[in-house]
C-alpha cells in the first residue's frame, strides 16, 4: 500500500488489531441469521510524511451508509463543546448575518443548530441519510453529499462560499485527504477560515488509546502530518488549540496559503516541537503501542472471566465505535458481556458488530442492577459516571479498561 498523502510506499506498521466488521455497522435481529463482512484492521506509518493510515479495505460509501447510527447530540459534553465552539469563533471573527458558516460532516445538525439560533447563514454537508435527516428537523439546511474538491466547486458556485468552514472529526474519516482538504480551499473566501478538529496522535500512542482505531478512521493525525498535507493543498496553518475532547484533540485553524493574512501563533511552533520532542518523526515512537493494546485486551478478558466465576453480573454502557473496537479485538462475546446499554434509540434493539452482543435502553440497566458497569466510551466518563450514578444505590461499580483497567 501507498500512502494517502505522499504516495510513498507503506512499510512501517503501527497497530495489527486482527480483524473486525466496520464498528459502526449495527445488526438488526434479521441480520443475526446471515454472514457479516470483516476485514483486517492494520494500520501503517508513512516515513516519508509521517502520516498514520488504515490499510485499504473498505470503501467509504459502505462504512457510512444510510444506516449510520452515531447521532452527535446524545452527548450532553459534545453538545455543550458546540455551543462554546460558536459562541467563541462568532466572537473572534466577528460573524454575523452576511456572513456564511459551512459545516462538513454536520451529522444531525448539533453544531448548526447553535448557527442558526444566532441568524447566520449556515450550511452543513453530509453523507448519511440518517444524520442528514436529523439535522433538517432541526431546520439545518444539509447537501447530502460526501465533501470534495468538485463539491467545493459546486458549492462556491451556488453562492456559498464560507467565511468559516467547520470540520470536526472528519479529517481523520476521508480516504482521499488531499483532494478532501483541497476542497476547503476551494470554498473558503478570501479571508475565511476553517477550523479541523481531531484526535491527537500523541495522546493516542501516550495514553494507549488504540481502541480510537477502526476502519471508518482512514487516518491517525499528528501536526506535523497535518501541516504538510494542508500546505501541499494550498491551507496554511495558523493557530493550533489542545482539547480534552475524544481523549486529548487538536483544533487547528486554517486559512488560504494565497491571500489568508491571519498571523501564525507561536503554538503551532511550539506544538509542532512537542511532537518533535515525543519522536514523532523518528520510527521508534511508533512501535511500542501493540504491546500495550496485548496487555489491555488480556486484562479485559481476565477481569471478566473472574467476574463470571464470582457470579457478578457485568453489562457495559455505550455501543460506541471505539468499543467495538476493544470487544472486538478482545474476543468478548455474550456470554462474558450480555448487553450493552444505549442512550440513542437508533442503536436499541440492534446488535453490536462481531460480538452481537445485543443493545438495551437504560431501563434495562435499572432492572437488571448489574454488579459492575464497563464503560466503552471511556472519553465521556464523567458524563456517564454521572447520569448512572443510582447503581451505587445497589453497591454497583464502573469499570474502564482504557489506558489501563481501573474499577470504580
């Protein structure tokens, strides 16, 4: 395989997590009687570039299809993020109602919502019908579309060429970076700006957060990576911010190489040697994260078969994408993990990928008064610590098994 950026032969591997469905890829009680796709979950390290990558298997129109069941606003955290995140670049850029806000990947239009409260053109971009379908409820208007270069095109000569362009957990979700990063160039006005949100690199390989990968997430980005890949598509980097969001992201933003006059912050420097710092451009860095995954995944595994010895009841909160990832890799079925609980209703009654372990609404929880809670979805923690509080009414405890499992 070829790297996505630089086109530079792939040697080094990152992660082998063996082989699993795509974690988004929810069953319904049908599909239980017939076969499920898996494909191999490798990712490699771009030496030229520096850029993490899936290996090629799956397409992008087959992981995020009509059936796409991750609806951003059942995140209380993720919601409350958004609103900050509007009220803070209308402030900066002084946005208002000649201005116009692109979202790409706006999902179920949980960010555009906050746009559109305050009287600003928006648009979102969005290729599942399900999210799209959401977020037109709330009034968001959405071109169903996955985002490019040519759609860029289109878009700008319709009229909506962006003073701000939203990018929050997609550029890691694009097999085709450059034509994908292109595009925001195309569509950016003169002085506009584009923000990109994504999970950093170096908190993943730090804090051992391998269950971030899966077939949907096509790249693993480091700055470094990433300023090449927007200088080559015609972006120059201005300002970078850390967030706590999904385990420690970057927010860059980004404005046209040819006529953006934003000044660079001295962050981009100083995180750009941060990752320096780490190894980031040398290959050691990159070979120690296996290892850790190994020892989560037969701490999971043994933590649960003794609870099944001690006849405590286990269930496990969240039918989140990273948690496929970990069950999956752990080799954890039903009868070590019989349910999992779920806020959004377009994942209950339905089956986890490869484990088919099936997903129950909250009631279940309440009924069932499990002895331990193992939550999947380990970045929102508190919030979910918090919202489940009353099984401590009956002596129950959560558990986390990322970076390392902790029982609380």
């Amino acid at each position: 395989m070829k790297c996505r950026h630089c086109g530079e032969q792939l040697l080094l591997s990152f992660l082998d997590l063996g082989a699993a469905p795509p974690s988004n890829a929810y069953l319904t009680r049908k599909a239980l009687h017939t076969p499920e796709l898996w494909f191999p979950l490798r990712i490699l390290v771009c030496e030229q570039c520096w850029l993490v990558q899936t290996e090629d298997f799956a397409r992008a129109d087959a992981l995020f299809d009509a059936e796409y069941a991750y609806f951003s606003s059942f995140s209380t955290t993720w919601l409350d993020h958004a609103s900050r995140y509007v009220d803070t670049m209308i402030n900066r850029y002084a946005l208002g109602p000649h201005s116009k806000v692109v979202e790409v990947a706006a999902n179920d239009g949980y960010l555009l919502q906050f746009v559109q409260t305050r009287s600003i053109p928006c648009l979102g971009v969005e290729p599942t019908a399900s999210t799209a379908t959401a977020a037109r409820k709330k009034g968001v208007m959405v071109v169903e579309s996955f985002f490019s270069d040519s759609l860029a095109s289109e878009l700008a000569a319709d009229g909506h060429s962006a003073d701000l362009i939203v990018a929050n957990n997609v550029l890691a979700h694009v097999p085709d970076i450059n034509d994908f990063v292109s595009g925001f160039t195309t569509l950016l006005k003169p002085q506009g700006v584009a923000t990109f949100e994504f999970p950093h690199l170096l908190r993943m390989v730090q804090e051992n957060q391998f269950d971030t990968a899966y077939h949907e997430h096509y790249s693993y980005l480091s700055l470094i990576a990433v300023e090449r890949i927007f200088f080559s598509n015609g972006l120059k980097i201005f300002d970078v911010e850390k967030l706590s969001t999904h385990g420690g992201s970057l927010r860059v933003f980004a404005q046209r190489a040819d006529t953006g006059s934003q000044p660079r912050s001295v962050r981009v420097d100083e995180s750009l040697e941060e990752e320096k710092a780490a190894g980031m451009t040398t290959t050691g860095f990159y070979t120690g994260l296996q290892i850790k995954a190994e020892q989560v995944k037969n701490d999971l595994v043994a933590y649960l078969i003794e609870a099944k010895r001690q006849g405590l009841k286990v269930a496990a909160y969240g039918a989140a994408a990273k948690g496929n990832t970990l069950i999956n890799f752990s080799g954890v079925r039903p009868d070590l993990l019989p349910y999992v609980v779920d806020r959004n209703p377009a994942k209950q009654g339905k089956f986890m990928p490869g484990s088919r372990i099936p997903i129950m609404d909250e009631t279940h929880l309440k009924t069932d008064r499990p002895d331990r809670v193992l939550v999947l979805p380990w970045n929102l923690r508190d919030e979910v610590t918090a919202q489940l509080n009353y099984i401590r009414e009956w002596d129950g405890k959560f558990v986390t098994a990322i970076p390392k499992l902790e029982i609380q």
